[in-house]
C-alpha cells in the first residue's frame, strides 16, 4: 500500500483496496428519452468527485457536439477510444483493458446499452462495466427507460419501431444507486427543435411523440420508485403492521368459494390504480382439502399469477391470527375483504374479522368488496367543476380556462427534500432563458447560505424583498407588487408553502404566485413533497414529522410543467454533513431527526409515485385535462383526531380513479358546537375544499341511516368510513355505525381506515 510522507497509509490508496475488496460500486443515471440531461449530470457529478480528490477517468462519452457537455470534459481524464477494424470500417469502442491497466477509483460511462464493435471482448458495454466491477473499480453510467429489457418491447410499439440495444434488468437491479433524471416532455420537444438532440426523428414521430414520452417518462418514475422501495424493505427491521416506505401492498383474503373470483378481480383493479403490489392469500383450516376446493383454489392461484400478483396458501386453526401475521410480516398497507355472511349475533359472539384486523394492527386499512362492480373503467369525462376552483385566478384545472384568462405559465421544480438542488436548478434555467433574451427576475430567491447557489443569482436581475414588521422582529417578504409593477415575463420565486408574515395581503406564497399567474407572468417556482396537502398525514405516519407549511394540491396539479430533482438519500446527508444545507450548528439535529436516511428515502420514494402518479391522471392532449370517471367517493367523518386523515385519504382515492368527492359531517340533531368545535369544523370545510371536494352537513339522530341515505340520494359509488372506535361491549351494548352501513350498503365497496393517531 501507498504511504504518506509521514509513514501513514494514502487514504485514497486504503479506498482503493477496499472497494477492490468488496467489488465496484455501480450508479446509473437513469433518462426516459435522449436530451434529458443524463451525460450532462453524470459529467457534473464527475467534476465534483475530482474537486474532492477521488482518482476518477472518463472511459466512454457522447457528447453528441453540445458545447454545454463538452465544457465538463474540461480537467478530467479521458482514456482515448481505441479503434476497432472491421473489413474496410473502423470503430472507436471504449478501452476496457487501458481502464484495467490505469485501475482508477471511479470510471464514467455513457450509454449502457451500446452494442461493441464485431471482435471486441464483450458484445455489449454493460458487460464491460461488469467486468470493471468485477475489478474493484466504481462505474457511473447513464441509461435510457427504454432499453431496459422488461420495457423494450412496449417502448417498441409505443415508438413504432425495435429497440435493439438492451439491457437485462438485473444490472439495473444489482446498481448500488438509480437517480432519475428528469425533464418535461415539452423540454424535450424544444430541445428537438432547436437541433440539441442526436436525432433524425422530427416532433410528433416515433419516439418524439408528446404521448409516447409522457409513458416512458411515467415508467421511468415508478422504475426508480420501486428501486427505492426494495431498499426500503431490505433495510426495515420495524416488525410493525403497517406500510415500510410509502407503495401500497394489497392483500386479497379468499376462500374456496368460487365468489372469490370477484375479489381477486376487484383487487387488481385496485393494484393497477394505485401501482401496488398484490397478494393473494388463502388460509387453510382442515387438514385436507376436497378435490373442488383444491380445483377453485388453483383458479384463484392462476387468476392472480395472470395479473402479475402472488398466491400464497398458508395453514392455520385461526384465520385472522394468520391474516395479522402475515400483515406485518409483508407491510401489507390494505386487506381486500367480501362482506360479512355472519349474522349480528354471530359476530357479537365470534368477533368481527374486520374489527379484529383492524385493532390489532396499525396504518392499515380494510376494503369491504360491494357486491356490484365498480365503473373506474368508464371513459373519460370532462373534468367537473368544483365551486371552490370558480373563485380562483389561475389554479384551474382546465389549460384552456386558465390560457383564456390570460394566466402565465407555471413550472415547478419538485424535490422531496430540502437540499436536493431545486432552487439550482431554477436559477440554471433562469440563465438560459437570459442568454436567450427572456426578460426573467429573481421574484424571491433563498440560498440559505450555499455558496454554489448564491453564484447563479449573478448576473440576474433580484427584485428586493421588503421588510414586514411583525411581534417585535423585521422579516423579508417577496415584494410582489414590485414584480408585478416591473411587469416580466418570468419571475422565479422559490419555497412555494412559505407562510407570509400577517400584513402581506396573502396568507401563503402559493397565493403571491397565484397573483402574478393572474398578471400573465410565466412563474418559475420550487417545493418539497412533503409540503403537498394531501400527502400529509402520510408524511407524518412515515416520519414522523408533523409539516406545519402546506400547499393544496391544486397548485401543482394545475401546473403547466413539474420536473423532479432526484438525489438519492446517501447522497443529501453527504450534503448535509458538508454544510450545504443547513447552518453547521443545525447539521447534527437534523441528521438525527428529519434528514435520517429511512426519512429521506422514504420521501424520495413518495415524490417519485407522486408525480408518477400525477402524469398517469393527465390527458397527453392537455396537460390540466384529467381523465374523470363516474364515480362517487363519500368520506364521512367527526370531530375525532382522525377527520384530517380520512378527508386526505379520500383524495388520494379520488384523485387516482377520476372520482367527485363528498365529505359527509353528520351532527347530532339541534346540537351546536362550541368555540373550540366551529373553529375545527372550518378548519376541515376549508381543507376539503382546497383538495377539491364538496362538504356536506347533516344534523340526524341516526348516523348510519344518514350515511345511507346520502349514499342514495348522490348515487354514491365508494364509501371511506374510520374505525370504529367503541370496545366490543359498547358495540353489543349500543350497536356499532360501521356494521350497520356494511349491511345496508351492500353494493358499495367501503375503506375502513384504520387509524395512526391513536387515542
């Protein structure tokens, strides 16, 4: 081994022999279309790597003659090409035995897929990268969503011709580290038009269609997504009912009745909207099964397996005993149920089995099986208008009402944490858009110290903040009358769930930029994952941290563009613990509290469904036309603690199904709240309405009969209800709400959600 001067050992020489001890470590930058950005980040971040002193070359490189790449080769090594003769053709592959020779830390590689040159050691470049980790020695690379084997053949008909150059999945699923790289797919057509892309495809053909790219970009999503999942699950140890990470996994109980077909089919419809993962489970009770039983149970088994689910047949004397077992053990997020066939005093004598599940697990919800089939297949529809969109500006959910009202543009750039380089990134674009002659200010910037993102700020014009006196302190706001007097075409305003200080005219920043979308100026803004108002209780049951700043979902689903800035967990606490996000003195509570790595991926997860899942409800034709079924969700709810997380649910549900959305609040007759109770009551009208739906208000005696009747009276089609919160003994002795809509509403399916803010 190498040594220092003073006689002890090189530290890059000790890294060294430890990656070659335990192999290379692989990371792929991962794009769903050539010209988002990948050789260019994956340069980036080899320019930073050589800034820290790692030993780093580039093996192999297509910069396709873009200035902006080539100027990231400037001070790295490049191992040359060596030419490859075939007949009377020469190549120029990649040198795999000079890279073995020079044996540095890290090599970069771009194009995973490519095919070598006739006569070279490996017919394809993901087999010299092996080799290379073989070594010991560390490989970043880029990849296109397309050449992934298990995707090649859709993207093929997608394109409209073969893709060629494939990559097996298990490279991808043995890298170390995935990071998407993203853009629009508008961003992708411009850079097509304005000649960027290495390409003969003109707009609107093959693989330069807006719908075709919406597909793969919606792929490559979930494809990191699921990455960041099985990591998660390797790593839990939490030995908890209730879901590691934020995909759902859904458990369909059958048994040999050959009705259990329904349910099976009506859990992977649900699997399919909600991208989850699907079980189904059967538990076996006598010692042997009858040769019909044993026939319906293999039909069950093929029926699933045909939908890329899983059958498992497990024995047992009590069946939810092992439903609950296998529940935690697999972080099963939702049981999939038929309704009850006991009578009242049956299960007042044995039990509910969905009350049992239900108070013996956490974080898990119950989906009753109604007895008719659901409409979540119906065509599309225009998106209804709810009355709380008509008193907007620009928030609308519909491009062409908001292009009518003269609205601005907005982009936002997401990220799921603080730190992952959002504000870089809109101050990168801001330049380009300078260069290109776009009357662009900085409307509020926060650089929160970081000196690389405080550099980008120059040479932009900065609106400055104004200072607001409040409890005795100054504090600096956006100034949005002076961005809206000097009147430009984009402004970039950052942290979009801030809270204004009392006296701003607006209570949020969201608002201000609601405001300057109304003025026709194209806005440019950021935020985190978290701060998104319907994910919030699910950020609190997944972090435990309570996010006090939201922003109604709305807002970004009414956006003209959202790009995610990916960075894996690992990463951001490096970025953490180097002072890059926050003050030295805050680095230590927050790796401690909300930066812990579990966190951060779980966040990163989220945000990578979320915008997946936000693109899969869009029309490619518009980007605000959401496909919107006939269906009815009807949440009902009390001023319990867990109001919030039902109305939230509920617009999870609906927003993936194309559902209107009702929240029910049923008072007893001639009651009137108090104070404390009108206050919390507006509070939830106010959050309905800014997640889209309609609040309604009854006053009965009878709160099952009411949830009846409102499910009749607006042709209810779903039905999200809360866990009962009555011991066995209240419920003999007084009844139980839950049980008497479940055998009144038989036709419905009904979510019992089960409650983490447990009293």
């Amino acid at each position: 081994m190498q040594c220092q001067e003073d006689g002890r050992p090189d530290p890059q020489a000790l890294l060294r022999q430890l990656i070659q001890l335990s192999g290379g470590r692989h990371k792929i930058f991962l794009g769903f279309a050539p010209g988002v950005g990948k050789t260019y980040r994956m340069l980036r971040e080899a320019q930073a790597l050589r800034r820290k002193g790692v030993d780093l070359v580039i093996g192999a490189i297509e910069t396709h003659g873009r200035p902006e790449t080539e100027a990231l080769l400037t001070d790295l090594e490049v191992i040359p090409l060596r030419p490859v003769t075939r007949g009377e053709a020469t190549f120029l592959e990649m040198d795999l035995d000079a890279i073995l020779e020079r044996r540095p830390a890290t090599v970069v590689i771009d194009e995973l897929a490519h095919s070598n040159a006739p006569g070279s050691l490996h017919q394809k470049r993901y087999e010299d990268v092996e080799a290379l980790l073989t070594a010991g020695i560390s490989v970043i690379s880029a990849l296109n969503i397309q050449h992934l084997e298990s995707v090649a053949d859709t993207a093929a008909r997608l394109i409209g011709a073969p893709v060629s150059e494939r990559v097996p999945d298990r490279i991808l699923s043995s890298a170390g580290e995935v990071q998407l790289v993203d853009a629009s797919p508008e961003v992708v057509l411009e850079r097509l038009t304005q000649g960027k892309l290495y390409t003969h495809q003109p707009a609107g053909t093959g693989f330069f269609r807006t719908s075709t790219l919406m597909f793969l970009r919606e792929l490559a999503l979930r494809t990191v997504a699921q990455k960041v999942d099985t990591a998660i699950l390797g790593q839990s140890s939490q030995g908890l009912a209730g879901p590691a990470g934020v995909r759902e996994r859904i458990l369909v109980a059958v048994s040999t009745n050959p009705a259990s077909e329904r349910l099976i089919r009506r859990g992977v419809r649900i699997a399919q909207f909600l991208d989850a993962d699907f079980t189904v489970l059967h538990v076996q009770t006598q010692a042997q099964l009858t040769p019909d039983q044993q026939a319906i149970l293999d039909s069950h088994a093929k029926l699933a397996e045909e939908a890329g689910g899983t059958f498992v047949n497990l024995k047992g004397s009590n069946i939810v005993r092992v439903l609950i077992q296998f529940v935690v053990e697999k972080n099963v997020t939702q049981v999939v149920v038929g309704e009850s066939l006991r009578s009242p005093w049956e299960e007042l004598v044995r039990g509910s089995v969905v009350n049992q599940l239900l108070r013996t697990t956490s974080n898990l919800d119950v989906l009753v099986v109604g007895e008719n089939e659901s409409t979540v297949d119906a065509s599309p529809l225009l998106t209804p208008q709810n009355p709380a969109f008509v008193q907007r500006e620009c928030f609308l959910p519909l491009d062409g009402e908001r292009r009518t009202r003269g609205c601005g543009r907005h982009k936002v750039y997401l990220g799921a944490a603080p730190g992952v380089g959002k504000t870089y990134a809109m101050l990168s674009e801001a330049h380009e858009l300078a260069a290109r002659g776009v009357d662009v200010v900085c409307g509020v910037i926060e650089t929160h110290g970081r000196a690389e993102t405080a550099a980008l700020v120059e040479g932009l014009e900065v609106i400055p903040k104004k200072t607001m006196p409040y409890q005795g302190k100054f504090f600096a706001e956006l100034d949005r009358e002076a961005v809206l007097e000097r009147s430009p075409m984009t402004a970039l305003i950052d942290e979009l769930a801030h809270t204004n200080i009392p006296g701003c005219g607006t209570a949020k920043r969201y608002q201000d930029v609601e405001k300057l979308l109304g003025a026709g100026i194209d806005v440019i803004s950021t935020m985190n994952v978290q701060h998104l108002e319907s994910l919030n209780t699910l950020v609190e049951r997944t972090t435990g941290v309570k996010v006090r700043e939201t922003v109604p979902d709305l807002v970004l689903e009414c956006a003209d563009e959202v790009v995610l800035i990916d960075l894996p967990a690992e990463e951001l606490c490096q970025r953490m613990r180097e002072g890059k996000i926050y003050d030295p003195a805050k680095i230590e509570q927050a790796l401690t509290n909300f930066f812990r790595p579990e966190n951060l991926s779980a966040l990163r997860e989220l945000a990578l469904r979320e915008l997946a899942d936000e693109f899969s409800t869009r029309q490619p034709e518009g980007t605000g036309t959401r496909r919107v079924t006939d269906e009815v969700l009807l949440v009902c709810i009390n001023l319990r603690p867990n109001a919030q997380q039902l109305i939230r649910r509920g617009v999870r549900i609906a927003k993936r199904i194309g559902a209107r959305l009702l929240v029910a609040f049923i008072a007893p007759p001639n009651s009137k709240p108090t104070p404390t109770e009108q206050q919390e009551l507006d509070k939830l009208r106010r959050l309905i309405e800014e997640l889209g739906g309609t609040y309604l208000e009854r006053h009965s005696a009878n709160v099952a009969d009411t949830i009846v009747e409102i499910t009749r009276e607006e042709s209810v089609t779903k039905l999200v209800l809360g866990e009962s919160r009555r011991s066995a003994w209240e419920e003999a002795l007084k009844g139980s709400v839950l049980e008497q809509v479940l055998r009144r509403t038989r036709s419905l399916d009904t979510l019992i959600v089960g409650n983490f803010e447990r009293d």
